[in-house]
C-alpha cells in the first residue's frame, strides 16, 4: 500500500499550508500567500462547503493579507467565515464569537471602529455566556472591546475594561505572561490619555520589563520601548532617558525591517509605522544638544 497521499487529497493542502505559515515566519509573505491559495483550492475542490480546514483556510490566508496591510481583501475572507460558523451552527457559540472578533479586529485596522464595536460587544457576550468566570478568552474579548474604544478616545468607558481584564488574566495566567504585558500596555496608554500619570508610569516600566526577554525585532519588545520613550517625552522633557528609549526602539524597528525577505508592500508599512520612531530619535537628539 502506498503511502503517497493522491493528487488533490486534503492531506496535502495540509502539508502545504504548513509551508505557508513556515513563509510566513520567515516573512516571505508573498510566497505564503501563494500556498495559503493552493491549500484553500485543494480544499475546496475535495471537502465540502463550510467544512473546518475550508475555514481555517480562510482564516490563514485573512491573517497572510492582513500582515501584507491588504485589510479589505481579508475582511471578505472574514465575512465569509462568519457567514459558515453561523451557519454551521445556530444557536451561537465560541466559533462564532471568534469570527466576530476576527472581523471586529479587521474592521479596527480599517479605521471603522464604530462598526468593529457592536461585533465586539456581541463576542464578549458569547464568550461570557459559553465560557467558565474567569477564562482567559474573556479578558482577551474584554481588551479587544477596550482596545476599540480607547481608538475612539473614549478612555473613561475603555479604563474598567482594561481593569477587569487585566483581574482576570493575573488570577489565572503566570507572571510574566505576555497577555497580562498586552492589557498592562493598553491600560498604561489609557490612563495616561486620562492624564493619569502617576499611575500609568509604573504600568509602562512593567510592560518594558515583561518584553525585554522578546527579541529585539519582535513589535510587542519595540512598542514597550516606543511607549515608554514617548511617556517619558512627555512627562520629563529634559531627561535623556528619553533618547534611550527611542534608541532602543529604533534598534528594534531597523531589525525588523531587515528581516523582510523582499521590499514588499508589507516591508514598506513597517518602515511607515515606525516613521515616529525615526523622527522623534533625532528630535530628542536635537534638543539635547541644544540644551533644551
């Protein structure tokens, strides 16, 4: 008997999808996309419709565009895997408060934040209703939700959000973990938007120490520094402290550019978005010496 699998059998899209994601890590988001389609083809000629790996097909291949910033082209695969999770099941469950999400989370990164939030109110309300007091999803649906809402400077509604995700992620999670460093962040942000600053320092300093065993290229390690340096800006303009930050956040920025395996349009966004980095390093450098 041969343990070749046929042409066209599942088992393969499978092996090729895991070629994908491997791409991916490498950042050769290109050539991942490529196979993420061959793997959804293969897929959807041999399974049937609103099958589980078909979804997770989607699912992959809305994460490889989202990564290369073609937003409105996930978002259909997003709809798409709403659509089948409702589908496939009537009565709603943790499938399809994650399809909400994912869609939420899109439509976030779009700028659409008031049609994002009603999908992440409808999530949490899943998550609650189907989930033990407690889960660690729920404090994930719960910063998703805050997330939006500080998007929308709506910080005083966003702030027992943050509060109660971060309650339930230190019951539950070990110290350390990079989930509590997320909600830490977001908090750290919310309240110094609320002018909070004795507060939000320490919550800043925290999220800093929890990311620097990261590598240096990773954008979690690189936004603790970029945050912390901009705090500092803003609450001591004269201290050095500041270049530090900036620096170490530069540092982190050129790293990941470097680990683009193309000048792609992906690779491009990344230099845009750390735009700020580039430039508020040679400002502070500027002040400094001039005394400021």
């Amino acid at each position: 008997m041969s343990i070749l699998s046929p042409d066209g059998h599942p088992d393969i899209a499978t092996s090729i999808a895991h070629i994908a994601m491997h791409r991916s890590a490498q950042m050769q988001l290109a050539e991942a996309e490529a196979l993420h389609r061959k793997a959804l083809a293969l897929r959807e000629a041999a399974l049937p419709v609103g099958h589980p790996s078909i979804i997770q097909s989607y699912h992959n291949l809305g994460r490889n565009l989202t990564a290369q910033e073609r937003h409105a082209e996930a978002e259909i695969l997003y709809r798409k895997i709403l659509l089948l999770r409702k589908a496939a099941h009537p009565v709603e469950h943790l499938g399809v408060a994650q399809a909400y999400d994912s869609l939420a989370l899109n439509l976030n990164a779009q700028r659409r934040f008031g049609e994002a939030e009603p999908l992440l109110r409808h999530a949490l309300l899943l998550h609650e209703a189907e989930l033990p007091v407690g889960h660690p999803y729920i404090a994930m649906s719960l910063h998703n939700l805050a997330f939006n809402l500080n998007d929308q400077r709506r910080y005083a509604e966003a702030e027992p959000l943050l509060r109660r995700a971060l309650a339930l992620q230190e019951a539950v999670l070990p110290a350390g973990h990079q989930s509590i460093a997320l909600v830490l962040h977001s908090l750290a942000f919310n309240l110094n938007a609320q002018s909070q600053y004795e507060e939000a320092e320490p919550l800043y300093r925290r999220v800093l120490a929890m990311r620097s065993t990261l590598n240096i290229e990773d954008p979690r390690r690189i936004d603790a520094s970029w945050g912390m340096a901009v705090f500092i800006q803003q609450r001591y303009p004269e201290s050095s402290a500041t270049w530090f930050f900036y620096r170490e956040a530069e540092r982190g920025a050129l790293a990941r550019v470097r680990s683009f395996a193309a000048f792609d349009r992906a690779a491009q966004h990344e230099i845009r978005k750390y735009r700020p980095v580039f430039t508020g390093i040679i400002r502070v450098a500027w002040e400094l010496s001039a005394g400021r």
